[in-house]
C-alpha cells in the first residue's frame, strides 16, 4: 500500500523545517527534509553528519549559501551535494520564502552506528 506525507510544516514546527525519517518510513535507509526560510532569514544550518550525504535543491526562490566566508546564489532548481560532516548556511535576502528539499542516506560502507 502506498504511503502519503505531508511534508510542508505547519504551525507545530516552528523552526520551519520537517524531516521524513525512520520514524515515518520505518528505515533507516535514507530520509528527506523540506524546509521553508522566510525573507530576511539567516543561519540556517545544512550538515549530513557523518556516514550521511545529502542533495539540497532549492524549489522556490533564491537563497545565498554560505561556506565559510564565500557565498553562492542559489536558485530555485538548483542543487548541491554534500558529505559527512561538510556543512553549510543558508540565508535568504529575498522578498519572498524559500523552499528547500534534502534527499539523504547514508554513505555507502559506512558504518557509525554501532
């Protein structure tokens, strides 16, 4: 039988993002994460952790990502990818909300959960 998510946060997660994970899935075999951040929002973190990779792409609007001190504009349609405990920011100087999407899973042989 197919399962359907609701994945676009609502009132009860006020930090904007909502995570469909094991929990929901019942696996622990990859996740996906849709987040929205408002005009003027800043520091939101992008990080897989490690064994984990993950794919952002940027659905609606225009962010700035931040890595380090270099930022990269980003449009909707737009993707990147990184690995363990690479990380990055996201800020959005817009008008308008962003929508982001993370596809994750884990990095093949990896092995930190013991």
């Amino acid at each position: 039988m197919l399962k359907v998510f609701n994945v676009v946060p609502g009132p009860d997660n006020p930090d904007g993002e909502l995570i469909l994970g094991r929990k929901q899935l019942e696996t622990h075999a990859c996740y996906l994460i849709y987040g929205v951040i408002e005009p003027g929002q800043t520091g939101r973190p992008v990080k897989p952790g490690v064994g984990h990779e993950e794919i952002c792409l940027l659905a609606r609007g225009e962010v700035e990502v931040v890595v380090d001190h270099d930022r990269y504009p980003l449009a909707a349609g737009h993707a990147f990818h990184l690995r363990g405990e690479e990380s990055v920011t996201l800020e959005n100087p817009g008008q308008e909300p962003a929508v982001y999407v993370i596809a994750g899973g884990h990095t093949p042989g990896s092995d930190h959960h013991h």
